[in-house]
C-alpha cells in the first residue's frame, strides 16, 4: 500500500508507529500517486511512504484537514477521463462541505473517522443499487463489534445510518456508476465518530448523537487507528463476499444486524426537518431485496422518504398522520449515464494487520 500525507501529526493518529516513521518527503517514483497527492493534498509538501502489511488496498491518502468534500471529489474524478485506481482509500481528520444524504451537512469534527473508499469491480453485481450501501453499513457494524464492550450493540436505521444505543454514530453514502450491466466504479462514503459526538441540532429524525467513546466499556477507549484498520478490513472482506459470494449473503446479514424489523415507525416525505409531512406509520415486518420496507398490514412496500423510530427511548413524540397516500412507492431511478447514488432514493475469512 502506497501512503500519502500532508503531515506526521496526523498520520500518526490513523497509522502504525511502523507506517508513521517510513513517511518521507523523498521524491516518489509513481505518477499516479504524484496526480493523487496534488489533486487531493494541493500543491503543498507532501509524504510518502509504503507499507507491506496494508492489506490489498493500493493508495491510502491521510489529509488533516479536507478543504471539500472528498466524497464528491471522488465522484468527480471517477466520472472524468483519467479515473481512480482501484482500493483508494482517503482519510480526513477533518473537512468542510462534508455532507449526508440529499446534502444534508456533516460535522466533520477531529478525533473522527472520515473516510472515502474507491472500488472498481468491472463486472456484473446483483442489486447493484443498494448492493454497496449495505456493504458499506455492515462494514460499520462490524467495525464497531471489534470494539471491546461494543460487540453486537450497533443497529443499522433505514437505510444508512448506523446507531449504538438509539443514537447515531455513523452515516454512509454510496455512489455507483454502471456501463451497460457492468458496475465500472463504486464510492463508499463513511463518517463514523470515534472519539468526539459532533455538536449537532437534533432532529425527531436523529434525537441522539455519540460516539464510540462514550459507549465503549472501562479499559484503553478506542482508537481511530484501531477504527479505521477495522473499518477498511469489514470494508475487504464484505466486498470479496459480494464479488464471489453474492448480494444476498450480504443482504441477509444487514437484515439481522437492522435495528428497525419489529419497530413502529413513521415515515414521511423529504422535507423540513421541523414540519415533516407524514406519509406513513406501522410496524416494520420486514426489509425487502432492495431495502424496501414492509410494514404489517400494507401490501406495498415503501421505498422513498425518511424514517422516525418511535419505540426507542420515546424523545420525540411523531406529528399527526395524515391519510397514508396511494400508488405505488418509487423505486430509486438512475441518471441519464445509468449512475445511481444510493441512499434509499435512488463469511468474514479472518482478520488482516496493517
């Protein structure tokens, strides 16, 4: 794995003390990784370095602070001629114009993990339109799991937010772009807060905010080294399972690990987070093929629009209801190019050291 950073500080927060102390500012032989340090580090002095126990990803760019979102850039980059290497990995201590689904704003705060990673798997993919966001939210599941004290208590909320005792923890975004049936490129964006809960506004959307810290048990609290090496492992083996193994394997453990099936919900329309229009609410009886929802006594599934629990914890009483709207629930669209960025609208092997 090539490594690239604008400085020690805060690689050292992310890397082995090994991978930290090969960083050097020595001229690189590798024109792709000259193009990746200038296109996301800018113009200013940059580190390299290697690192042969990194697992199979090819490039790891550590920045300390992002002065854009690098999950749109990764977009970008991908759409235009030149492309992305397969398993790029960039790290942001953190960032401005982070954002979430439909642009709603992240806090990229320090002490976090911000992290966005490239794929190209150039081949068909089942379900390819919600096959990578359940990737990337089981990934975050089991990246929590390896936390001591925090092994099963992370739960995924429809569809990309991932909570560890009613409050959010993470959110994920994934884009994919597509030639035919062939799924060319993929984008998986991860905000996962490990050390710091960000000082958000709370929403009946998202009423709790924390971080691992403030969950994990007595002992050495967790890491964002010990987080991201976790986070880029899940990451490793779930798309190996994809690839050979298939979405439903997948499909099946981002069912058992939702913390929604069995819930009351209310689900209303995109929209003011203060006045949201309610389009339904029920009990969740299952999640389909596509992460549609099912709710008991409605035969049409939901597909669109955002999710309030109202069996956790009970902090915000749900608005009236107002008669559930028919016709049936639209299905995530892709673009004229066939791109879709999903988000709703639209056997692990054992694990690997750095």
């Amino acid at each position: 794995m090539r490594i690239l950073s604008d400085g020690h500080d805060y690689a050292a927060q992310v890397l082995p003390s090994d991978a930290v102390e090969g960083l050097s500012s020595s001229p690189s032989d590798d024109p792709t990784a000259d193009w990746l340090a200038r296109t996301f580090l800018g113009e200013g002095p940059v580190l390299h370095g290697r690192h042969l126990t990194g697992g199979p990803w090819q490039y790891l760019i550590i920045s300390r602070h992002a002065r854009r979102s690098q999950y749109d850039l990764m977009i970008q980059l991908a759409r235009g001629p030149r492309g992305l290497p397969d398993r790029l990995v960039s790290v942001a201590g953190s960032g401005e114009g982070f954002h979430g689904y439909k642009g709603r704003p992240w806090s990229a705060a320090p002490g976090n993990v911000h992290a966005t990673i490239h794929l190209t798997p150039n081949r068909v993919i089942e379900r390819f339109d919600t096959a990578f966001t359940v990737l990337a939210a089981l990934s975050v599941v089991e990246a929590v799991d390896a936390v001591p004290g925090l092994s099963g208590r992370a739960g995924i909320k429809w569809v990309n937010d991932v909570l560890v005792d009613g409050a959010k923890v993470a959110g994920i975004l994934s884009y994919t772009q597509t030639r035919n049936d062939t799924v060319t490129g993929a984008v998986l964006g991860i905000g996962l807060n490990v050390e710091t809960a960000p000082r958000v506004e709370r929403t009946l959307f998202v009423p709790s905010v924390g971080a691992l810290r403030d969950f994990a048990g007595r002992g050495s609290p967790p890491t964002q080294r010990d987080v991201l090496h976790h986070l880029l492992d899940a990451v490793d083996e779930n798309y190996r399972t994809l690839l050979e193994r298939g979405y439903g394997i997948l499909l099946n453990r981002y069912r058992e690990r939702s913390c929604i099936v069995g819930s009351q919900v209310v689900v209303c329309e995109e929209g003011p987070e203060d006045d949201p229009r309610v389009l339904l609410r029920g009990r969740v009886a299952a999640l389909g093929e596509g992460l549609e929802l099912y709710l008991d006594g409605r035969e049409e599934p939901v597909s669109t629009g955002r999710l309030i629990l109202t069996d956790q914890g009970g902090r915000h009483p749900p608005p009236e209801t107002p008669a559930a709207p028919s016709g049936r629930a639209r299905s995530p669209r892709r673009d004229a190019a066939g791109r879709l960025g999903t988000s709703v609208e639209s056997e692990p092997s054992g694990r690997r050291s750095w």
